[in-house]
C-alpha cells in the first residue's frame, strides 16, 4: 500500500500490510523508515506515484508496524492536502507533517489512577485517617492528590490507607470532552446593518455549498458579531467551525467575547497552548467532539472531519502567510479547504487584501460592506503632520503638534497611542569619531540598540552584545552616537515631555513574553496607562475604550522599500493603528507624521477615502503587472558562501525554459544578501495571470541543476517577502 511519509521526498512509499488487515485511504499507521519509526498516512494509489519508478519487488517491502486507533484522515481532507502539495510544490509528506502535528495525540489518554474504598477499615484510625474516609460518603472514587488535599491530610495518610488494603487503586475515567458551545446562549442585540450582514452570510451556511464572502467593514464596524452568527449557524447544523486569528495568542479579549455569546470557551489552537492541551484538541477535532476552534494558520491542517465554515478574521494579514518549509497562504488555503469540502470562507477586514478585494469586484467572491461602526461612534479623524516644515527640532521625533495633542488627551484624561514599527531603542549605532557602524556578524544587517538591556542586537539571527563604552574600531570613549529611533526611544522622549504621565511600551521582544503582553494588554483596556507606545502588535484588533489619539512617528516607514505591496501594507497598518482611536464614543484622531503628504497612500487616509485607495492601488498594480494581474514565485538559493551560492543560483537561471508569458529574472542579492552566515540569491519567476506557474516550476526543476554542497532552493508561490 502506499503510504505518506513525513518526509522532503515526492512520492509516497509502498508498505506491506500485516496478513488479516485490511487498510483503507487514510488510515494513520507507524512505519520503519531507515533505522528509524515515524508517523504516517495510508495514500490512495496513483496520486504521488511518480513518474521514473520501478516496480518493487514485493518480497522486499517492508510491513506497516501499527495501525493507529483513530479515525482516518477523510477523502476532503487527503484532497486538501494533495492540493497544498501540488500548489506550494512542497513534498506530500511534509505537508501531511503538519496534519499530524502531534503524535501524542494518535494513543488513547493514559487512564488517570484514582482510590475508591476496597477493603474493611484499616486496624489503628486516627482522625487523619477518618477524615479521608469520611470523603468516600462525598464520591466514589478520587483521585489520590485530590482526595489528600479535600481531606487536608498528607499525601502519606492515602498511602497507607492503600497499604493497609482499605483502599483500593481504579482507573477514572478520561476527562469530559470539550463544552459544546450552544448557538443560542446569549444572542446580542445587533445593528440593521450587523443584522443584514448576519442573516446574508447565515444563509451561505445553511446552503452547505462553497462561496467566499468578504466582509468588509471599517474598524470598530462590529465584525466579529457578525461572524458569530455564522458560527452559531454552523452549530446548529451540526457542523464545525474554525475561526483563524493572525494574533490569536495576544487576544485573550476575543475568547472572553466568544464565551459570552456562547456559554463556553471555543477550543484553542496556537503556540503558546501547552502541549497536553493541544492533544486533547487535536483527538477532539478528529473524533468530533470540539465544535469550534479558534486558531492561529495552522489551525488550517487540523483535520476537522465535519467542517462547515472557516472564518479568517483580519485576513489581510501577512501572519498568515508561512514562509519556510511549506511557503502556504493561510486564507487562500482555507479557500482551497472550503472548495474541496464545500462549505462558505467568510474573510473578514476593515482593510482587505488587494488580492481579495479584486476577486469581490471580478465577481469570484461575495462582499458585504458595514460602513460604520456598531457603537455609532465616528471614524477617527486623520490629519498629517508635513515633518518637512513642522517637524520636531533636532535630536527629538514627535512633531509639536503631536506632543500637544498628546498632552491634551492625558488633560482630558484619555489614552494616547505612540505607533512605531521598530524595535528596540535605536535602528543604527555609529561612532562619530571614525564612522564605524555595528553590523551583525552573521546576517547583512546593521545591530540595533536596546538600551533598556544595554545591548546591541541582531533582529534576524539573535546575535547580541553589550553595548561597549569605546568603539571597538577606533578605540575612542564616549564617541558612539544612535541614529534614528526605535519605541524605546519614543518613551524617552515621551517620558521627558510628560514626567507624570503611566507609559506602557509594547514590542514582541519585551522580557515576560507573550504572557507579559497579553496581561498589558487587558490593563490598557481596562483603563490602565496613558501613553501607550508600540510596534504592529498594537494594531491587531484591540478594543481599548479610553484611546482617543494615535499618533503614527514615522507614516513613510513602510513606504521606503521595494517590496511591491509597500503601500498596501502602509495603507493596512496605518488604519488599522489609527482605527484604535475613538471605538467606544467616537472623537478619535489621528496623526500622520510624514515627509511625503502628497503621497496617494497618505491622502487615502487624511480623506477616509478607502475607495480611491483602492481604485489607484489596483490600476498601479495593473499597470506594472504585479499581483493579482500575473503571478510571482522565487526561488530562493541559500548557501554556505556567495561563491557557492551565486554559482548554483546562475545556473539555475541558465536551466530556465523558454516559455512565452513567463519570465525569469535574477539572480540578485536580496536586501538581506546574508542571514546566519547563509549567503542568499534570489531569482524570480513572472508569469502571466493564466499561465500553470507550477507546471513551468516542475519542468524548470527538472531540467535544472541539483543543489549540492550544502546549498539548499527554497520555493515560494505567491511570495509576500522579498527580504
Ligand atoms: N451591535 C452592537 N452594539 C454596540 N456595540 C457593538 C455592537 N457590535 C459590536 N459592538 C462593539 O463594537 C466594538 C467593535 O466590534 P468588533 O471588534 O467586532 O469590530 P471589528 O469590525 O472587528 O473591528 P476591527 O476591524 O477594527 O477589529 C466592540 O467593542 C464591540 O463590543
Ligand atoms: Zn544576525
């Protein structure tokens, strides 16, 4: 039988099934494989057979070790996976590694051993002893620590009882499944246009056949009632539902909604889940006992076997966007997910994808629009601050105008939000003496101060130093000087201007973790702060009642770079950042500190117009044939040393075929030429709209060079980084 390895190769393996077993598609078995035993799946015949195999002879195959007790990964399922593995031109096995995430998950529950009385009571009785009997009248059965703590008693005095044959050790039984959420436990009054929007995309689920419906609407619109409803739709029908987050770890606020419209928490599917948690989660979804799961990506690979809707929230998001091993797109897999097994994708944003927002106005997907927020509160109010005449003075970064803004705000005793999309204290650190500039060793990259920890850092591989008192080059004291600020050094200057004022600085590396971040994040909510400064993390969702100001340091951030979606990103960022401001009763502002005012992305926001945005941003990309009008891969060659690399990667190109519509270009450095002493080389692959981009990949790899030498080729379809 063939089965799927977990394994880089591109064909599954053919096992011999154990005489009396019958084994069908699916079926999650254990296999030798080299010297060692994995996990893998029993595959149809025929579909990643390949091409040049010989038969093997049947004498030398080798037998299927154990069949798993669980249920097999249905039809839908092995379909999805097929296509992710056709589509990202990852290998079958490492796509259905990600299926089967935890092999704990693949035994049953280790019976928990509890007491119950099994004998008469023991020779000599002490009140110790009494006390933990008297418990049995209270419940059978009990676990031993549970039973020691109730009884207040040493976990001695359960042992000897047991010693003295008293009690007796029984298996308890396995934990209760997960809570179903009840669709009607507490439906909340809606807007008409929440209620429209609610009964339009209720009725795709109750369709049970495939549609993708965009919701968009302005931030603060009520999007997540929305949804809700169509997850209740999905429970009443017996169906799952999966609910992706980009962020779901920092939004503890998002569970606590859920549970209050359905009465219990959904299940969780993300990194910071403890290990024992997500096997219980992943058994649940595959027997069927969780009904709904809340999840980051790859919460998309969990094998649901009676999905009837997936919503991706903020679906503009590039977090859902993997970029190593299998280079996948989160929402457009989930797509593939709803087409395959037919059932309604609801992608949901105040700021939508150019990629999405196209297939509404094509026709390909359904929009609905909510253009204003629930509470009946305004859109915050968007001005720039031209940095060219009233920019800061020297050595400072917010604007006067900003500051006083600020000022007021913490007057009228209201939060204000400093946004700023760089880490630590400083981006660059340079001696002024001779020049000297601190580059990480290992990656093209320049280190940045925290000064905080008094350290200069490498956001790309790690590397970290103290900050030194004398430069390392020419040996002079005092001489260092940081160019640029990080929202570390927005603090400081925010610190010096309001020595009063509680500020909260939040950034993904801040010692704590996400924990930390999470639990600031609830305080800022609450109330608690009044000048918050952060990184994008600031701009995912957050519900904070008391912001009235946000105040963007540096608008043109994004903008400087060659990536083809810069000012999509800018445009996301800056309104969902500035749409914090004002959600609870409206009078939110924001400012825009920029060298550019007239830039098309900039007057987009200062006029609210999301039309025009995307009216200018769709011709431009049609016009320079980027996506969604063509479509782009890269081939990414990494290398132990640019020769090496440079050398495969000119190859390569060499071996590109001819094929009209399609053109190669590179290779070239990338902006990051070297990460972790790997040396990079980019080449990329444009393709007419229509063209099969992965069939040209296959026949290209075919033809061309095998990496060698410790050089490695990585693909992506439908790249978001350029770096
Ligand atoms: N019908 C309603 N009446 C009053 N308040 C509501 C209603 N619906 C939602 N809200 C509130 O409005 C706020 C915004 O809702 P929600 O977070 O769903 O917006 P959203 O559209 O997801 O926004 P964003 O895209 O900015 O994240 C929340 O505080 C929510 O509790
Ligand atoms: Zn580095």
């Amino acid at each position: 039988m063939p089965v799927l390895v977990p394994v880089a190769v591109e064909t599954a393996y053919s096992y011999r099934v154990p005489a009396g077993t019958r084994l069908e598609p699916g079926t999650i078995v254990q296999i030798p494989l080299g010297n060692r035993q994995v996990v893998g799946a029993v595959w149809e015949p025929g579909i990643w057979e390949g091409g040049g195999g010989k038969p093997v002879d049947p004498s030398k195959l080798r037998e299927i070790l154990h069949v798993f007790d669980v249920p097999p990964i249905d039809g839908r399922m092995r379909r999805f996976i097929d296509w992710v593995a056709r589509w990202t031109m990852a290998p079958p096995g490492m796509v259905l590694r990600m299926v089967l995430r935890v092999p704990e998950a693949l035994e049953p529950e280790p019976p928990l051993k509890g007491v119950r009385l099994a004998g008469a009571p023991p020779e000599r009785m002490t009140k110790a002893r009494a006390r933990v009997l008297d418990l049995f009248e209270e419940n059978p059965s009990w676990s031993k620590t549970g039973l020691a703590t109730a009884a207040g008693v040493s976990p001695g005095v359960v042992d000897g009882l047991i010693d003295a044959g008293t009690l007796g050790i029984v298996p308890l039984p396995a934990a209760p499944p997960a809570p179903v959420p009840e669709a009607d436990w507490n439906r909340r009054d809606l807007s008409p246009a929440q209620m429209a929007a609610a009964e339009d995309i209720t009725a795709t689920v109750a369709e049970r056949r495939f549609s993708v419906t965009l919701l968009d609407g302005v931030t603060g619109a009520g999007k997540t009632e929305v949804y809700f409803e169509a997850v209740a739709e999905a429970l009443r029908r017996g169906r799952q539902a999966l609910v992706l987050l980009p962020e779901i770890a920092l939004t503890s606020e998002f569970l606590q909604r859920f549970e209050e419209r359905f009465g219990c928490r959904p299940g969780e599917w993300h990194s910071d889940v403890p290990p024992k948690q997500r096997v219980r989660l992943w058994r649940g979804v595959i027997d069927g006992s969780v009904r709904v799961v809340v999840g980051a990506r790859s919460a998309l690979f969990l094998p649901f076997p009676e999905l009837g809707l997936i919503v991706v929230d903020e679906e503009h998001d590039p977090a859902y966007k993997q970029d190593d091993r299998v280079a996948y797109h989160a929402r457009d897999m989930a797509v593939v997910r709803g087409h395959i097994a037919g059932f309604p994708v609801i992608l949901s944003s105040a700021t939508p994808s150019i990629e999405t927002r196209h297939n509404a106005d094509t026709g390909r997907y359904r929009r609905i629009e909510l253009p204003d927020r629930a509470s009946g509160a305004a859109l915050p109010d968007i001005h720039a601050i031209d940095m060219r005449r009233g920019g800061p003075t020297r050595g400072r970064w917010l604007a006067p105008a900003l500051t006083r803004a600020v000022g007021e705000a913490l007057a009228r005793d209201e939060q204000a939000l400093l946004f700023l999309n760089r880490r630590g204290y400083a981006p660059l650190t340079l001696c002024r003496s001779c020049g000297h500039r601190f580059e990480c060793p290992d990656c093209s990259a320049w280190l940045v101060e925290h000064r905080f920890r008094s350290v200069l850092t490498c956001h790309h591989c790690g590397f970290s130093m103290p900050t030194p008192e004398a430069c390392p080059s020419c040996g002079d004291v005092d001489s260092l000087t940081a160019c640029g600020p990080g929202v570390e050094r927005i603090a400081e200057e925010a610190a010096a201007d309001f020595p009063d004022a509680r500020i909260i600085v939040l950034s993904s590396d801040m010692p704590g973790g996400t924990r930390r971040l999470r639990a600031e994040l609830k305080a800022i909510a609450g109330g608690e702060g009044d000048i918050i400064i952060g990184t994008q993390l600031v701009a995912k969702g957050h519900n904070f009642p008391k912001l009235k100001v946000v105040g963007v340091v540096d608008a043109d951030l994004g903008l400087s770079t060659a990536d083809p979606r810069a000012a999509e990103r800018t445009f996301q960022l800056i309104s969902q950042v500035t749409g914090r401001a004002g959600r609870k009763d409206g009078a939110g502002v924001g400012y825009l500190q920029t060298y550019m005012p007239d830039h098309p992305v900039m007057r987009a926001l200062v006029s609210g117009d999301r039309e025009s945005f995307y009216a200018t941003e769709l011709e431009a990309r049609e016009r320079s044939a980027m996506p969604p009008f063509a479509r782009l891969a890269s081939l990414l060659v990494t290398g132990p040393d640019r020769p090496l690399t440079e050398g495969f990667a000119r190859e390569l190109a060499r071996a590109a075929p001819h094929q009209d519509g399609v053109h190669v270009l590179g290779p070239a450095d990338p902006p990051l030429a070297v990460i972790r002493g790997r040396h990079r080389q980019r080449l990329l692959v444009h393709a007419d709209r229509a063209a099969d981009i992965q069939a040209y990949l296959h026949r290209w790899l075919a033809a061309g060079p095998v990496p060698k030498k410790g050089v490695r080729l990585a693909i992506d379809v439908e790249p978001l980084s350029f770096m």
